[in-house]
C-alpha cells in the first residue's frame, strides 16, 4: 500500500483506510484554479511526520502537485491535475497509475480564511449506495492495492450527484494543509 500512501500524501485524495473510488472519466481541464490554491503547503501525515506540498501551473488549466517528507527531503512525488468548480465546490481529478486501475480520482478541496487548504475524499459507503440507488452507475473493481469502485456514469450526472446539497455527506474530510509563507 506504499504507493497508495505516497498518493495520499502528495495529493490526499483519498482516505488511508476506504476503498478507491475511481472514474472513467476526468473533470475537463476547461478551468483555471484559484490563485491561492498555487505555492507552498504544509501538514502532517497520518504518522505525525512533517509534510511540503508545493502546487504550481504547468499549462493552461493543467497544476502540478510535489510533495516531499521533511524525513526524506530528497524523495519527491510529482502529481499532474486539474479543477472544476460546479455549484459551491472545488473538485480536482488525477489519473491513476496502471496498478491502482489506470483511471480518475476526484476529490473536493476548499480554501478557508484560515489559510487553509482543506482537500475532502469522497466516502466510499455513500457512494455505493448511490450505486445501489441507481443514482450513479458503477461497479466494484479490484486493483494491487485493493478493492474499489469505478464509476462509469458521465462526468456531468457524477457532478449533478455531488452538487446537490442533499448528497453533502458524501464528502469526508481527508487532510487539511497550513499555507506556508506570505
């Protein structure tokens, strides 16, 4: 699950102990982030060990996301993304790589008054249910690092799910990060 962690750290897309939630589909790289959301980051991760997030553009709408450990300095993560703000929410959405399923996290994140970034996973539970409601189309799938679910619905009925207020609790908090400097 190594990888998987190092996943975690650089992006905290998911939540150490839930099933991966994949997608078919990516948001469409059509939006540029906040400014606030690019520089430098910091937490700690699940094992109290200082983290560094550095989050920069590296294209029109594409971001790029490089996580160190303040225990190994010199082990960087690199992590390729985009945006798209549907309703109130910030989503961003991230290939995987071949042996976590080869398609499509998405996460929602937000930027507080505190100078926070606070990225929110979706709980693998509420999603299956909604699977289950036929309110999304989906199946288990199993990858290396485990069980999962992908997601085969359109993009646009995923978001129209994960817009309504109703569906709020679908997202869980995963990792919230200090902003380093100014």
């Amino acid at each position: 699950m190594k990888a998987w962690r190092v996943l975690v750290i650089a992006m905290s897309f998911l939540l150490l102990s839930g099933c991966l939630v994949t997608f078919k589909e990516p948001l469409p790289a059509s939006e540029a982030a906040p400014d606030a959301l690019l520089g430098k980051w910091a937490s700690r991760n699940a094992w109290g060990e200082p983290l560094d997030l550095q989050i920069s553009r590296t294209g029109q709408h594409r971001y790029k996301a490089v996580s160190t450990s303040q225990a190994e300095p010199v082990k960087r993560d690199e992590y390729e993304f985009s945006v798209s703000r549907h309703g109130s929410r910030w989503y961003l959405s991230a290939p995987l790589p071949d042996k976590l399923g080869g398609h499509f996290i998405l996460a929602g994140f937000e930027l507080n008054d505190a100078r926070e970034l606070v990225v929110y996973n979706l709980d693998p539970e509420a999603v299956n249910q909604a699977i289950a409601q036929k309110i999304l189309i989906g199946s288990s799938v199993e990858t290396a690092e485990g069980d999962g679910t992908l997601i085969d619905s359109p993009m646009n009925q995923v978001l129209a799910y994960l817009d309504d207020p109703a569906n709020a609790d679908v997202f869980v908090e995963a990792v919230r990060y200090q902003r380093v400097g100014k």
